[in-house]
C-alpha cells in the first residue's frame, strides 16, 4: 500500500533537502536525518523519481493546501532536475546496477521458490526504478541493457497478464506498453 499523500510529500520535501549533498557524494543510497515521520526510507535517485511520479498523479479531492504544497515540491524538482542535470544522470548510472541486482535477486528467488511471487507489487519496485533511471540515462547503459534483457525473459516466462499491480491512480503514470510488468505479475507454479 502506498504512503498517504502527506507522508510522501514529507519525503520528498525531506529528500528534496539533502538532494545537492546527495548529488556531490559518492552515495547510492543515503539515509536522511531525520527521517520524516511514517516513511523511513533512505533517499535514492530511484526513491525520488517513484515519489515525484506519485505526487503527480494525487487524487482530485486532496486538500487546497497539500495540493498547493505538491506543486511546490513538484516545481522545485523540476527546477533541480534541470540545473543538476549532468550530477543526476551521473547518480542514476550509479543506482541503475545497484538496482538491477536487487531485481536480478528477486527474479533469482522466484525461479527457486515460487511462493516469492506474494512479494511481487514489492519487488516489481525496483524493475520500476531501473526503467526510470534508464529514461535518464538515455540509453547510455552497457552490459545492463543485456542483463536487463534477460531478466525480462526470465519474467516473461512466469508472467500472466492480469490487473494493475499498484493504486490505481499511478496507472496513468506508468502506461502498460513501457510497464508491462506491472501489469499482472507471476505465477506461484513452476
């Protein structure tokens, strides 16, 4: 289930803060201090990407308030997306084999236990992060794309089709042609 609206606004707001000290350190995965309340989750490039993406697509009837405060947060990252361009895109080359690994784990575990397929809308998170950071590298990726490849087929021979993995309201943001993996999930047999 995905954090109440104000929560992932706190987050973002959060990570939003430490982002040019992020950005400037050798840091993947970084903690924030404090952490807000109700989301303890360390500040990523991927993090961030997945909450501005669901921060976009908040329901019409949210408060006048927390929508005036998305838009804000939602400005301010696109403001720090342009002038930080070239340290973003080195961040996500960072992240993306950080994260192809933990996908690659998962898919691993899988194949080994199909009973990992209850962990699916998780994991699937991560398969998520990779598509958004490769959108930012622009296809500058070398082996990754290879692995990435396999491991798609690896889904792929496991995956029925089937509803949207996540609330509905991020349907809009990740259409099923670029994000087929979330629609629908594995089968719990080999």
């Amino acid at each position: 289930m995905a954090p109440a609206p104000d929560v992932q606004l706190a987050w973002f707001f959060t990570a939003l803060e430490e982002l040019s000290a992020f950005l400037h350190s050798p840091d993947v995965f970084r903690p924030l201090h404090p952490p807000p309340p109700g989301k303890a989750q360390d500040l990523s490039l991927g993090g961030l990407l997945l909450a501005a993406d669901a921060l976009s697509s908040l329901p019409d009837d949210i408060t006048p308030e927390l929508r005036t405060r998305t838009d804000q947060a939602l400005r301010l990252w696109e403001t720090e997306r342009t002038s930080k361009g070239a340290a973003i895109e080195a961040k996500a080359g960072a992240e993306l084999p950080h994260r192809l690994n933990l996908w690659r784990a998962y898919l691993q575990d899988l194949a080994e236990k199909p009973n990992e397929a209850s962990a699916y809308n998780t994991e699937v998170r991560h398969r998520v992060i990779i598509e958004r950071l490769l959108s930012i590298l622009r296809g500058s990726v070398g082996a990754e794309a290879g692995q990435l490849a396999r491991a798609d087929e690896q889904l792929r021979l496991r995956f029925r089709p089937g509803r949207f993995a996540w609330p509905s309201e991020l349907e809009q943001v990740y259409p099923e042609g670029p994000f087929w993996y979330l629609y629908g999930g594995p089968s719990e047999t080999r």
